[in-house]
C-alpha cells in the first residue's frame, strides 16, 4: 500500500549558480519535477510513496532513478525511453528568488508516457494519487495521465491536482485553458497559485475565483498559494487564509510542491473525509503546509531542499508561537 502515488515530470533543474571567472553564469544541475518533488517532500515526512513516469536512456535518467531511490520514493514504475532524452529546465531566478523556466523538451522523456504503461494496481494501492498539468500538454502523456485518473476514480482514490501553469509549454492559451480545466473533473484537492486561478476564471479575487471553481467542478478542497503572504483555503463547508512564515529566501523552486505535500501529510494524519474536515483541521494543514513550503526557499533546487521532518519538528520548537501566525 502507498500513501501517496504521483505521475508526471521527473527531470533535471539546471539553477544558476553564480559566474564563472570570464563573468558568464554557471549552473547546477538538480532533480526535479513538480510530482517529484511533492513525492519527495511526503518521503521526508516519512510516507510511502510511489512514482509513474518516464525519462531517457542517458545519465540524466539514470541519474533521477538513483535520485528516487534515494529518497526512498518506489521506482518500480520509472520508465527508460530508447529514442528520446530526459526532459531539462533552466530556471532562472530574479532578484527576489522568483523563477522563470526555459524547457528543454521537443520531445521530452516525460511526454512519452503511454496509457497501456500505466500500472491500475500501483494506483489502486495508493491511499492518494497526485498529479498535475504538465503531463496534459501533449500526447500520449495525457491520455496517459487521463488512464491513470480513471483508475483512481474506479478505485475510489483521494486524487490532489496542481495545475502548474507553464504557458511556452503549450500551443495556445486556450488549448491550455480547456486542458487544465479537464484535469479539474477529476480533482478532489487542489493547490493553485493566485496567477493560475486568475487565468483559469478570471478571478484575483480568491475567495470569488474558487467559489467559481468549486460551483463548476464539485472540487472538495482548494489552496491557493500566496508566496510569503501563506495560504488561502476553501472547503464546501468552511473557509480561511492563512499567513506564512518569514524566512531568508535563496531559491523558490519547490515550495508549491513541498506546500503541497504538507498538506497530503496533514490529511493523511487528520485521516477523515474531505468533507468532514473543520476549521481546526484546515488550520493544521494549513500552518504545516506553510512552514513546508517556507523552509524550501531557504535553499537551492527543488528536491534539495524540501525539510525532512526532524528539521520542521525542531523549527516549531524554536519558534514560540506568536511567530506561527
Ligand atoms: P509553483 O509555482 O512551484 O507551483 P506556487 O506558486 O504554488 O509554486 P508559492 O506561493 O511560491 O507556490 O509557495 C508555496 C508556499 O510556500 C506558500 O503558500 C508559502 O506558504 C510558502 N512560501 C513561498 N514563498 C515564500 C516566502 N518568500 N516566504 C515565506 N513563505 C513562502
């Protein structure tokens, strides 16, 4: 039994890394990938987890299946494609730690997930399935993912959404739209940022943006990401915001995921329907999922720097609670 399945990207973050003696930027390569990396951040938590995906007969493949073993992530359901590489990323970080993304993926390894590969007893075991949009951009990646959400739903499996919008990645803001949206009919929780939910309904306002969202698609639970402002969140029966932590902010890349695989922790632990959950519930989730999310942007890359749990435990102990707000 696995506590958390994901399908989608795993692939290599080249992060600047300062310049080299003629004044050019050098780069660092980092695992990542958005369904990794939440995956990587419920393994550090101590979960059983499992991933669905595919990368390239190269080093960089081989590469990131030692990386998930590491991370004691089962890799039983990494696949090698023969005839494309492993998908890259350069990311590149504004003065604030914000990124930007150039993807190296005309085809990509990630993309050529097919649906007879995907594995309906892995999905049937798992306790969540995770996913998110960036194996909806083209096929078979999405009919692939689309099998794997079948599944789950056949299978009665809690599914987690984040519908990571990285717009070069499609043809059309519109077919991008559509695309994502269709990941919403499948959806139970959701992480979206305040720039996605915008795009997705028009809305900045996100109290009004999912309410709109939760009336189309029955969705049970939405966060919505706000940076180093913390979290707003809405259930079918409550709703709240939640400020973040102050932090010495290096690299953004992963707090969304780590966020993400707070908030799994916690609904694991709390262990009730979605629908049951309290205002003391979402307020554990929330104030978890916060401090996940802050503590990754104290490092660089995305895996490297997800908190293991003795690291969150010690920073609740040293901060006296006037500074968990
Ligand atoms: P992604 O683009 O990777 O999907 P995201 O936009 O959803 O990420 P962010 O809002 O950047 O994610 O970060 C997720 C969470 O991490 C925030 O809700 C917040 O709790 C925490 N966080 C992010 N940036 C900061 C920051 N500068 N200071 C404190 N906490 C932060």
């Amino acid at each position: 039994m696995y506590d958390v399945t994901a399908l989608g990207e795993v692939l290599i973050d080249f992060t600047p890394s300062g310049h080299s003696e003629k004044g050019h930027v050098l780069f660092e390569t980092n695992p990542g990938g958005a369904p990794a990396n939440v995956l990587a951040a419920l393994s550090r938590l101590n979960k059983k987890t499992a991933f669905i995906g595919k990368v390239g007969q190269d080093q960089f493949g081989h590469l990131l299946k030692c990386v998930l073993e590491d991370q004691k992530i089962d890799n039983s359901n990494l696949l090698f494609s023969e005839t494309v590489n492993t998908t890259l990323a350069f990311v590149h970080l504004d003065e604030k730690g914000d990124r930007s993304f150039s993807f190296y993926r005309n085809p990509g390894a990630d993309i050529m997930l097919e649906k007879d590969e995907i594995d309906e007893e892995t999905i049937q075991q798992s306790r969540i399935f995770h996913f998110g949009s960036l194996s909806l951009t083209n096929e078979p990646a999405a009919a692939a993912t689309f099998t794997a959400l079948e599944y789950a739903q056949k299978h009665k499996v809690t599914v987690s959404y984040d519908p990571n919008l990285r717009i070069p990645l499609w043809r059309s803001h519109d077919e991008a739209k559509r695309q994502i949206l269709k990941g919403f009919e499948y959806a139970d929780i959701v992480k979206i940022s305040e720039e996605e939910l915008e795009f997705l309904t028009g809305y900045c306002d996100v109290a009004k943006g999912t309410e709109v969202l939760q009336e189309q698609y029955g969705t049970a639970v939405i966060f919505v990401t706000l940076g180093p402002e913390g979290c707003f969140y809405r259930s079918k029966h409550v709703s709240g915001q939640k400020e973040g932590y102050e932090v010495n902010v290096v690299d953004t890349t992963g707090a969304g995921d780590a966020f993400v695989g707070g908030v799994l922790y916690q609904f694991l632990e709390i262990n009730k329907p979605l629908d049951h959950l309290t205002v003391a519930d979402f307020e554990e989730m929330v104030t978890f999922a916060n401090l996940m999310g802050a503590l990754t942007t104290e490092g660089k890359g995305g895996i490297p720097s997800i908190p293991t749990i003795d690291q969150v435990e010690r920073f609740l102990k040293r901060i006296p609670e006037k500074g968990r707000t």
